[in-house]
C-alpha cells in the first residue's frame, strides 16, 4: 500500500510538472500562473485522500458480511469519483477541454452511490 501511494505521489508530480512548463501549453495560456501550479498539485494530493480511504475499506470488508455491500459500493462510488476527478484535471492542464471519457467516470459513481443508497 505504501509502494502504491509514494508511487502515485512521484507520477503525479512527474506529470503535472510536464504538463505545466512554460514551452508546453497549460491550461490558460504558455506562462502558468502560480494558482494555476497549486491547484494541480494540490488535486491529486486531495484526490489521494480520498482513494486511500476507499481502498482500505474495500480491502477490509470481509469481516462484516450484513453491511459489506453498502459499504463496497459506496467505497468504489468514492474511488471512481477521486480517479475521475484526477484526470479531469490531468486533462484540463494538458489543455484538453472536452472530457467525456471522464465524464463517463462521474456517470459510474452516480450510478454506484444511487446502488449503494438504495
């Protein structure tokens, strides 16, 4: 689990700080604005917040057996929205403005939580 997370930390800021140098395009013009910097950094950071959570309740659900499917669903709702969530803003810093291949993400995670409600 460690391995996972310091890995993801380093791709993370291996990518943004690709995505965001001055000779590549960003999101709003070539020169990256220091707001611009910080909230792509902080939102994969936040995001990991979020799946970090989500996979330890998904990998410690066994004991439970009466309150394990509301609880998987809700756990995989709250990971497929922090992923979507990562690479829409992977995208929009890349310059890319359509993200319907994300938004396919956020249909799931309704769809999901609407499950795990019900």
């Amino acid at each position: 689990m460690a391995l996972f997370i310091v890995s993801y930390i380093i791709y993370t800021i291996i990518s943004i700080g690709i995505s965001v140098e001055p000779n590549r395009t960003s999101a709003v013009d070539n020169n990256p604005n220091q707001l611009e910097i910080v909230t792509s950094i902080s939102y994969p950071i936040l995001d990991l917040c979020l799946i970090i959570p989500s996979l330890l309740i998904l990998a410690n659900l066994y004991h439970n057996y009466e309150n394990s499917i509301p609880w998987i669903l809700s756990s995989l709702s709250l990971l497929f929205n922090s992923i979507a969530d990562n690479g829409y803003v992977h995208e929009f810093v890349k310059g890319h403005h359509t993200s319907w291949f994300w938004d396919l993400f956020y249909i799931t995670d309704f769809i999901i939580m609407a499950g795990a409600l019900f």
